[in-house]
C-alpha cells in the first residue's frame, strides 16, 4: 500500500523551495493585481512596454498561475450579527442591518471569488535536460525513483534560484507589481488548498513543524473499488415477465368480529 504522496509530482518542500522528484527546484511568488481597465492610455502603454521588457530579459522559463476560490463569508456575516446585537445606537444599528441583508442578497445571486496571482521560477538539473522522448514515455508506464542530492549540490542550486527569483521580483517591480516569496509553512497551504479545495473552506492546516511522521498513514480496513449491483435480466416477451416477477395473491380480507361489551346495547 502506497501513500498519496507518492503520487505527488514533488518530494520535499525545504526553505520555501519545492524540491521535484527529477532533482529540479521551484521557487513559488506571489504577486499583488493591478486594475489595467481602470489605468489611463498612457499607463497601459507603459505597462505593456515594461511587461515586454520583463519577459524579453528572462533567460530562463517562468510560469504564470490564477487561483480562483471561492470567499466564505460565514464567519464575516456572524461577526457582524454579534456586534448588530450589542449596538447601542438606533442610527448604527439600522445601517448594519441595511449592510448586512445586501451582503446576504448578494450572495444568493453570486459567488464573491478570491483570485490569486503565482509567478514560479524554475531551476533545472543538468541531467534532467538531456532526456529525450523515449525516457518520458517510460516514466508514464513506471515512475522514476526520486533523484538524490548532496547538501552542497542544494546549496548550490539554492543559491542560483534565489538569483533568478530576484530578477523576477524587480521585474515585475517595473511594471508596479509587488511581489512576495512564499516561505515553507505558505507553501504547503498552498498545495494543500489546492489538492483538498472542500476541506480547505472549513478546516486550516496547522503548523507543520508539528508533524512528528513523515508520512500519514489510512488507518481501518483498505478501501474496496465501487462494485455496483448485478442488474436483473430483462425479460424478452409478457410471458417471461409473469414468469420472473409473478403477480402477488391477493390477500384475503380480514373479517372483523364485532365486540360487544358485557351488560350493552346489541
């Protein structure tokens, strides 16, 4: 029996790098959005300029992630009905309520989204690059075993992957974006908003330097494949089906006695 990490794309995450099971790193950024619909002609000018430069000074590939949650606004709205309660002023108290119905309105006719915007700067191994067609589909039939690294070859190539981190955040400093290096702790909420979207809404990861396992491990029987039930045979003709499902007897009806109470009326 294997454990869901295992079929994780990753093996560790370790001073805010995610160390991929090809031995490459990732480095993870989040960046603040911008209202371009809302800036002038002159400012989107000058933000398309920046944002070509920034792309054309890259020597090395970069992905661009959107993450769409949906807000739950529970917890927001209950807080808002505790204090309703304790307002002393009439004024106050009218104008929360007016606030707090538009909200509840408001979101039974849509869903109120949480964008996120993630820049991910890459470091690939050497090795890793030279693999051609014929090793990629061999690693779909049987996955490769996780490539291990020495502290200093990680220390190397943490230092080369901050470098390009750098880059990347001053870049996207020129076009007025801010940016932000998720540290380890962030970047397993991350993954584990991202893999359980449900449990995430309701239930927060605690601190992961309180993990005392390496790996979480089902407790109980294993769980069993879906098996449905066998359907019945349908029948060819009215024959067979009287056969299969012949109608019920019909039951007698029940003759009631009538009861007559000692000393009464007949």
């Amino acid at each position: 029996m294997q454990s869901t990490q295992a079929h994780l794309n990753f093996s560790e995450v370790r001073d805010g790098i995610v160390i991929m099971r090809d031995g490459s790193l990732r480095m993870i950024v989040m960046c603040s959005p911008t209202n371009y619909d809302l800036k002038s002609a002159a400012e989107k000018d000058a933000i398309e300029f920046a944002y070509q430069g920034f792309l054309n000074g890259l020597h090395f590939p970069i992905q661009i992630c959107v993450q769409s949650r949906k807000i739950d606004l529970d917890s927001y709205l209950d807080g808002l009905d505790q204090k309703l309660a304790d307002q002393t002023n009439p004024l106050l108290a009218g104008l929360m309520e007016d606030y707090i119905f538009n909200i509840r309105d408001l979101l039974t006719q849509v869903n109120i989204m949480d964008k996120r915007f993630y820049v991910v700067v890459p470091y690939f191994v050497a090795e890793t690059a030279k693999g051609n067609v014929f090793k990629e589909l061999a690693g779909t039939v049987a996955p490769q075993a996780d490539v291990s690294q020495t502290s200093k070859q990680f220390l190397d190539r943490k230092a080369e992957l901050i470098q390009r981190t750098n880059s990347v955040a001053q870049g996207l400093a020129s076009i007025g974006v801010r940016a932000a290096v998720l540290r380890t702790q962030e970047v397993i909420e991350l993954f584990y908003g991202s893999y359980n979207i449900d449990e995430s809404e309701h239930q927060s990861l605690g601190n992961t330097q309180d993990l005392i396992t390496p790996v979480t491990i089902r407790g109980g029987q294993p769980a069993r494949p879906y098996q449905p039930q066998a359907k019945e045979p349908e029948p060819q003709d009215l024959f067979s089906a009287q056969r299969i499902n012949p109608t019920p007897q019909q039951s007698q009806p029940q003759q009631i006695q009538p009861q007559y109470k000692p000393g009464g009326n007949q």
